[in-house]
C-alpha cells in the first residue's frame, strides 16, 4: 500500500490528518475483522469533495486506527480522547412544549438515531451472510412490537410493486447509498438483506442495513416535539430489550461514519421561515448559537423550496439525546419568534 496521491481537490478531515507519519504507522495494521487503512480511506480518495472521507469497519477500527480517528473526532465534535459519552433518553427531562400549536410553521418534525448490533462488523465490512443474519434478527425482533409500535415488515428483496409503491408514495424507500457510501463498500449486494418496517400510524420506522444496521426513526405532521422524542425513546428501549447494540463508554453508540457517534441522533423539523430566510445572516446566526444545521427539505446539499428548510442538531457526541433535541427546540422557537417579528 503506497501513501495517496491527495491534489488540492482532496479537503476531507481525513485528507489533512493522514499524514506521511501517520500513514507509516497504520498501513500494515487489521482489526480482527480484516478492515484494514485502505478500506477506511477509499471512500476519501475516490470522492476528493467528501468533508470527512473515512469509514469505520467495526467497532475495533477507532481504537486501532485512533492516530487517524481521534484528530478527525476532535475536530468534527470537539471531543477529546479524553472525553467519555453520556447517555440520557428520558423524555421527562425534555423541556418542549409545542411551539406551534397552530401548526404555522413547522411542517412536520422527525428524530432518528443509528444503531449497529454489537457482535457484528459495521456495514462497511459485513459479509452477505453475516448482514443476511442482522436483519433476520432485527426484523423478528421488530415484528414482535405490540401497542403503538405494532407494524409490518417490508424486505426490498422481492418486494411488490404494490408494496413498493406504497413506501416511495409515503417515502420511506431508501435506494443504495450515493457515491461516498459505494466507495466505503456499503452498497455491496444489494439489496439483499434490506428491508424497511413502519408501524401501522406510519409514525415508527426502521431502515435495516442502509449506512448503519439500523436507523431507528420517530416521527409526525406538526411540532409536537416531544411525542415524537417519547416515541423514539420507547422503541430504542424495546429493541434494547432484545438486541445489544454497538456502544464504547468512550465515543457512545458506534457507526459507520465519525460524524454520527455519541448519540447516533440527528433531530429535525420541516419548517417554514420564508421571511427569514431572505436575511441568511440573521438566519445562520440563531441556527448557529443553538448548534444547529440547515438544510434543503431533500437533505444534505439540497436546496429550499417554498421557505421550507430541514433544521436539525450538529451536535451528537460528548452532549446527551435530551441535549441534541433540546439543541434543536431551544433554536426553532428562536426561529419562529424571528419570522413573526417580520411581518
């Protein structure tokens, strides 16, 4: 393996902290799982215009490539080696009232996390037997749901056209990974051992085997935030019963890419602030003293339509899941209160 040939295209946190010292140090180095430097970076070196550009294969890949994985880490979160994670999904800790009761402006607001089951490689390194095994357990588990959380399972395998076209009709169809995770290997046989489950209310649902193994979703039409976090903090707490999933004192819940650990969380709202947003200054000013992220509705790098913008939490690691959605809260009542105060 030969150091990469980065050009000025390359800006990824990976691209700055590989250093030719760095790159002597891990070159020859396994996780017991195989996943090796190479594979970390590809993604990286294939994708010049990736922010972050490597992938983990497993749990052991950020320890025994932490020379590569901790600066990354501090830089992106803040979060220092000697930082340890907390943990807290206790709704009754959450101050969140709805915001808009009139439902004015918020469209609708969605809560996910990403899960990885623990005696298994990440998504980046699973074999095809292995990921087959992941979402028979997963799926069993969540067809015993009862209550609220009762629903159906959909594996994309043989799925129907009917059935298809319910799920692209209420879109929750995922389709394989974009470019970075073809690169990171994570496409690899699909899409066997994918499926997607939602709850009868379509309030519920759980991707298996898309970037992580899980990604657990809670979400509704309006800003009743809080029932949305209860919700999703109801099911981790179901599933928790019957899986273990990936966690480290240190980093939190492990996944894939650096960017979603600790909480794994990503909060957020659809909502409407055509006003504002014709002052961005102002805009990234409230969304950047709450720690938070705008988007366009169709997600990263995607543009507004009709005022409405996706706003969710930055932060995920070395802060609790209660902090994340109080983060995202906190700045979308500053947000509504901006809009009003344009008209």
């Amino acid at each position: 393996m030969k150091y990469p040939k980065f050009t000025l295209k390359h800006k990824s946190l990976m691209a700055k902290y590989l250093t030719k010292e760095v790159f002597e140090e891990l070159k020859e180095l396994k996780t017991k799982n195989g996943f090796t430097l190479q594979r970390a970076i590809q993604s990286g070196i294939d994708n010049p215009d990736s922010g972050i550009g490597v992938y983990a294969g497993d749990a052991e890949s950020y320890t025994t490539f932490s020379a590569l994985l901790d600066p990354i880490i501090q830089e992106y979160h803040g979060f220092s080696q000697k930082d340890m994670h907390k943990s807290n999904l206790n709704p009754d800790d959450l101050k969140a009232p709805n915001p808009d009761m009139e439902d004015k402006y918020i469209v609708s607001t969605r809560i996910r996390v990403g899960r990885n089951l623990a005696d298994f490689p990440l998504g980046t390194s699973i074999s095809k037997e292995q990921r087959d095994e992941v979402e028979k357990t997963v799926s069993t588990v969540l067809n015993s749901l009862s209550g609220d959380l009762s629903g159906k399972y959909f594996p994309l395998l043989g799925l129907s056209e009917t059935d298809r076209l319910c799920l692209v009709e209420d879109h929750f169809l995922f389709k394989a990974g974009d470019r970075f995770l073809e690169s990171a290997g994570l496409n690899r046989d699909w899409p066997h051992g994918r499926g997607i489950y939602h709850n009868n209310e379509k309030t519920f649902l759980v991707w298996i085997n898309e970037e992580d193994e899980l990604r657990i979703i809670s979400m509704q039409k309006g800003g009743n935030i809080k029932e949305v976090f209860t919700r999703l903090a109801k099911a981790i707490n179901e599933l928790e019963k019957k899986m273990k999933f990936a966690y480290s004192e240190h980093l939190g819940y492990i996944t894939s890419c650096p960017t979603n650990l600790g909480t794994a969380m990503r909060a957020s709202v659809h909502i409407a602030l055509p006003k504002l947003s014709k002052d961005m200054d102002k805009f990234k000013s409230i969304t950047d003293k709450h720690h938070l992220q705008i988007r366009g509705i169709n997600g990263e790098h995607s543009k507004s339509e009709g005022g409405i913008y996706d706003i969710s939490n930055k932060r995920r690691l070395g802060v609790t899941e209660v902090q994340c959605v109080q983060d995202m809260y906190d700045g979308v009542v500053k947000l509504i209160e901006a809009e009003k105060n344009l008209k």
